[in-house]
C-alpha cells in the first residue's frame, strides 16, 4: 500500500467530502471593457497566455490598473471560462498582473485548500464534467458564468493527503518537461548534423575525387505545371483529390471529376511518379514526391521539372532543392518562384553512382530525423495521457455523503 492509499485509509475512512468551489474560494472575473494598450506598464493577460500568465506583449498603463478592484496574488488560480473552459495557471509572482474577463481568478482559502491542489482537481475528469454541466456551449464564444463556477464540486481530503497529491503530481509533471527538453534538445542536435552533412555532400567541400559539373536546373529538364483548374470544376466532397498551395503536402479539402482528371492528366502536363513537386508560392521550396496515386495540382503554384534521370536522379534532386538553388522574385505581395528562377539555379551533379551514394547517406539521416519529428508529438502525447490517468485516479474519491444542492 502507497503512503497516499495509508493516509487516505487512516484520515478519511468514511470518503472524503465534495464541496462547492464558492464555499472554499473567492471568485472574480477580470474586465469586461477592452483596455487601452500601452507600449509598456502592466502586463494584461487573457486566455490566449494562460500556460504563461506574464508572457504577454500586451500592457495596460499603472493608471488604468489602479481602477482593478481584484489584482491577482501569489497563489491564485486563474482559469479560462472562454473557448477551452477550465485551463489553469497558479500565479506564481509578485508582479502586478491585469486581466480580461475571459479569465477567472479564483482566490482559495488556503486553510481548506491548496492552490495547486485546486488546479489539478478542476482540470480532472471530475473537474471536467462539473464545468461541462454548465459551460453555455450555445453562446459565442463558449462560455461558463463566473456564478456557475462556484457551483462546481470538487473532492476535499484533508490538507496532509493534497500535499501528497501535489507532490506525486508536482513531479510527474516535472519528469514530463524534462523529457520533452531532452527530446526537443535530441532533435534539434540532430537536424543541424543532418543539416551540416547535407551541406558538405551537396557542395562535394573536401571530396576532390568526386567529378562535379555544374548544371543550371533549366539544362536538366523543362519546368512543368498542370493544366489550370476552375474553382467551377471542383467540389468539396468527392473525386480526385486537388491540392492547393495551401494543402500542399497536406490533405486535400477539394476534388475534381474522374472524368475531368483522365483528360487533363492524358492531354496535358502531368507528373511522372517520382518526379519532386516544388511549392512556387507561400513557402515556397517545399517538396513532396509524387508518389503516382490519382491526384491532380494546382497549376503555377505547384511545378516540377520533367528530368532526365540518366543525368540527375529525382532522389538527389530533391536534396538539392533543400539548399534553396534559386533566388525568388519578391516584388509582388507574398514572394513567388517564377519557372525563371528555378530554370537559373545552378546545382553541383557527379556521377550517378556518386549521386546514389550521396542520396543513401542523405536518406539514413532524414530517416532518424523523421523517426525524431514524428516520435516526439508522439511520446509527448503518450506522456500526457499518462499524466491524465494518474492525476484522475488520485482525484477520485469515494464521496462522504453530505447535504450539497446545485
């Protein structure tokens, strides 16, 4: 048995008591009224800085912060009642802090409950449904009422079993960002080497053996588009899928006819499967393989070069366009890549041989990169699932029955 299950076995033999959130906290909301932003003076905050109630850019002037009636303090708990209903933060500063009525400050009576306690027993899953049961979700935006708050219930076991509680949380939340720093520091340290021996293979630096022309991509291939497609031709349930600038590399939220895609694709410019399309606009340089399946891409924004492979495999090409060969037009108002200026970059080609050694090196290293990206979201998530499992079956008690009214 954990101390945790002894202490709650020996203080609370019978449960533990669920009480309204109005009886052991004071509840304020912040400013209805938008402020008038000052370039410096106090920070203001809203729900947009919950995980990070001083990170703010925002200021109100020491004027203006004299009318507050409520100005949080050390141990307070602020909590959205806006959008994502039941975020909280523990003020840990003695800094005058401001904020918007998409806010909550509540105020605990520290004798009957720890501030931390009181954020770790909202955000649980009883937490949760407390705030759901009277979240207005029909109103714009969603919202609870700074009165419904207070008539949220929570578990309240003794101050010596929620200073257990914090602890064991207090940790693993502590064990969870230390992970996640070094799995971000691990990634990082490998993108910049994938990055630097990307460089050094792609320019051939200190490989004087390797015999290296250099080809303007123009040389190599003309540069080609699909025909265009109205907005008139496609739909937004069912077909070919059709990628946009702004789905490139995504997953497409519009289609075009079979029908409409056997034509084009038989009478006009369409990719080989292989052939590395290349965003000439927004972000322009990012890449994606065509890998053959039906599909069909928006002309000028989407181009590739229909390549000789006996000269330049697609494989080694798309790590050169890594490098960003070409110099974009910027006149306009978001840059372009005009057919122009990828026709005059100008990359080193070897052998093919050499290419395909460059490629094999180039591709192990974007595979642990890859496994990295990937991976991290993915041990993240796993961690704050667990986090979750943990926090909720700590918070779960065994109610001491009581006389409680909604």
């Amino acid at each position: 048995m954990s101390k945790l299950d002894e202490m709650i076995r020996e203080l609370c033999p019978d449960g533990v008591e669920y009480v309204k959130l109005n009886s052991v906290c004071d509840i304020y909301d912040g400013t209805h009224s938008t402020p008038n932003y000052t370039e410096s003076g106090v920070k203001f905050a809203s729900v947009e800085n919950i995980g990070n109630l001083y990170a703010t850019r925002k200021y109100i002037s020491e004027k203006d912060f004299k009318k507050y009636k409520i100005k949080p303090r050390i141990g307070d708990v602020m909590m959205t009642r806006i959008g994502s209903v039941g975020v909280c933060t523990v003020v840990d500063r003695n800094e005058a802090l401001a904020f918007y009525v998409s806010l909550a400050l509540l105020r605990p009576q520290l004798d009957k409950v720890q501030s931390r306690f009181l954020k770790y027993a909202i955000e649980s899953i009883h937490g949760r449904k407390e705030l759901r049961k009277r979240t207005l979700i029909n109103a714009v935006p969603i919202k609870i009422n700074k009165d419904d708050i207070g008539k949220v219930t929570i578990p309240l076991p003794p101050i010596e079993i929620q200073s257990e509680i914090v602890h064991t949380l207090d940790n693993y939340t502590e064990n969870v960002v230390k992970l996640q720093n070094q799995l971000t520091a691990e990634l990082t340290a490998r993108q910049k080497q994938y990055t630097f021996y990307r460089n050094k293979l792609l320019t051939f630096s200190g490989n004087e053996k390797a015999k290296i022309v250099k080809i303007s991509l123009g040389d190599i291939g003309p540069i080609c588009m699909c025909k265009r497609i109205l907005k008139s031709q496609t739909n937004t349930v069912e077909g070919v899928p059709f990628y946009k600038i702004g789905t490139f590399g995504k997953k497409a939220d519009a289609y075009i006819s079979k029908e409409t895609f056997d034509e084009y694709r038989s009478k006009y410019s369409f990719p080989k499967k292989g052939d590395v399309l290349i965003s000439a606009a927004g972000t322009i340089g990012r890449t994606v393989v065509y890998d053959g399946k039906p599909a069909y891409f928006q002309d000028s924004n989407i181009v590739w070069i229909d390549n000789n492979e006996s000269v330049v495999l697609n494989s080694y090409l798309r790590y050169c366009y890594e490098l960003k060969p070409w110099k974009a037009s910027e006149g306009g108002t978001i840059p372009r890549l005009y057919n122009d200026n990828i026709a005059k970059a100008v990359i080193a080609v070897p052998s093919i041989e050499e290419q395909k050694r460059v490629v094999s090196i180039l591709d192990r290293f974007d595979a642990i990169c890859n496994d990295l990206t990937s991976g991290l979201p993915a041990e993240i998530e796993a961690r704050q699932k667990q986090y979750e499992y943990y926090r909720d079956k700590l918070l779960s008690f065994k109610e001491h029955k009581n006389e409680l009214s909604d």
